[in-house]
C-alpha cells in the first residue's frame, strides 16, 4: 500500500495511514490532493457555475482509477484549517470503503448509483445527494475517525 500527499503536513499522511487501517482497506495506492480549479469529473456546466458563484462548496472528494481497481485520489480544498482537511479525509476515505467493501458504484455511465446491493436513480436534487445512505454513513463516520486520529496521536488538532 502507498499513500502519498501533495500536502506538506505530516498529520494528513499520517491521519491517511491511520484511516486505511481502522477502516480495513485494500488499496493499492491512495493519492491525496488539493483541489484545484474545477477539475472534478462529472459535473455539469450548471454545477460549475454553482462552485464559481459560492452557490455549492465541495471540501472533497474521491475518485476511483477504476472501479476495483484499487488505486484512488482524493482531492481536499486547501483553504481548509487542518482539522477540516483530516475531518474531509476520514469522509473521503470512508467512501473507499464503500467502493471496497460496500459494492459502491457511482459510474458515470450509469443512470444510479449501486450501494450495498440497491439500485438509487441519480437525482442532482442535493437534498438526495445529502440524504443517501452511502453520504449518511461518511458524515457520520468523519468525526468518529476524526477523534479516533486525535486520540492516537495525543493531542487535539
């Protein structure tokens, strides 16, 4: 397993490494990022406009070299205070999970997105997108992976 940082603090590739193993993964190799203009693949041009206008802010977020492919990157928005980035690595991560070990399927392809077995029709709504299992189980594992770090590493961030 190799994990590299663009970031120049040691507490994210630490906080990465720490995250791998909690979380049982099997990647190959997990790069990690800072965003930069735009370059997230999927988007429409009105969701663009959206991050352009301050209408949506995106702290992360992961994408696959190819499904089971086990080799992902993970951008995070660099404007981000310390704490923010690890809480935004830990969501990002338990996405990997997901993809590794919950059947997790958000091909761009395909008209749904695959979790745990169950077909979801893509919505561009974002009150679907906050509400989908797959983004309930990161939220809610982002703090909980956030104080695990912190207790690992003796101190609060």
């Amino acid at each position: 397993m190799t994990i590299k940082s663009k970031f120049k603090s040691y507490e994210i590739a630490y906080a990465a490494e720490f995250f791998y193993d909690v979380l049982g993964l099997e990647s190959k190799k997990i790069r990690i990022k800072p965003i930069k203009k735009l370059n997230i693949v999927g988007l429409t041009q009105e969701e663009k406009e959206s991050i352009e206008n301050g209408e949506w802010v995106i702290d992360g977020w992961v994408q696959p070299a190819s499904i089971r492919g086990l080799e992902y990157t993970i951008y995070i928005e660099p404007t981000l205070r310390l704490r923010d980035k690890i809480r935004t690595l830990a969501h990002e991560m338990t996405h990997i999970k997901q993809y590794e070990q919950d059947g997790l399927d958000n091909d761009l392809d395909n008209d749904y997105v695959l979790f745990r077995g169950k077909k979801y029709p893509k919505d561009d709504d974002e009150a679907f997108y906050l509400s989908a299992p797959w983004e309930l189980e990161a939220e809610e594992n982002e703090n909980v992976l956030l104080e695990r770090f912190q207790d690992f590493m003796g101190e609060e961030i």
